[in-house]
C-alpha cells in the first residue's frame, strides 16, 4: 500500500529534501532486514529521509524504491540517480515551520524605506585641472 501525494504536496517536499544528506545508505548487498529496520527508524523520526543506493540500475532502484515504500507506508518524493526520497508522515511530530530551523521564511520581511542621506551618491572630491 503506497501512499500518494498530491502535486503540490510533492513540490513542497522536495524543496525540503534539498538541503538533506542521505539519511541511509543501501550497500550492494540490497534492502537486507537491517537496512530495513534502520529506514523504519529514520523515516519514524525524521518523517522525510533521502536513501542512497550504491549499486544496480535504473530499473533495479526504482524496484528498490517501490518495495521501501510499500514496506514502510511511505510515500516516493523523488529519484534522481543513485538518491531516493521517501515521506512518511509521523501524526504524533510536531507540525513542521516554514523552512529548517535556523533559515529564513519564504517570505521576505518589509524593507525600511531609506533615509536621504543614504541616497546620496557619494563622489571623491573633484580634482582642478
């Protein structure tokens, strides 16, 4: 059962996802248990989780992406290369803000206007020739 995610919803977790670091790292050795148990893990505490793959092709990670997601009831944000993006939401986390912690929100605060002085363009003394 893989869950779907609206457009929007899409774009907006994406924008997210961008600044990340791959969370969980799949090894040749492909979704054993452990690397199973450890994305149930992150994907609970983090709700939104990018996951590197080292090998295969094409087809054999989106097969990849596909299993993880039916797996864990996630949903697939996005893949691109070797870097999948999986969401899952956590009803019991705290809503998330506008953007990470630390940056600023999506809207810009109203500028001040400026004084006249600062206007003023400053020139180097005229030179008499």
């Amino acid at each position: 059962m893989t869950v779907e995610l609206t457009p929007s919803l899409r774009r907006r977790l994406r924008a997210r996802a961008h600044g990340l670091k791959p969370t969980v790292i799949v090894g040749d050795a492909g979704l054993s248990p452990g690397v199973m148990a450890e994305l149930s893990r992150a994907v609970e505490s983090h709700e939104l989780i990018k996951v590197k793959v080292a090998g295969g092709g094409r087809e054999a990670r989106e097969a990849m992406l596909r299993e993880i997601c039916e797996a864990l009831g996630a949903a697939p944000v996005q893949h691109i290369g070797r870097i999948l993006v999986i969401f899952r939401e956590n009803p019991e986390a705290p809503p998330a803000g506008p953007g990470p912690q630390g940056r600023r929100s999506a809207v810009p605060a109203p500028r001040r206007p400026r004084s006249a002085a600062s206007r003023r363009i400053k020139r180097p003394p005229s030179r008499g020739v």
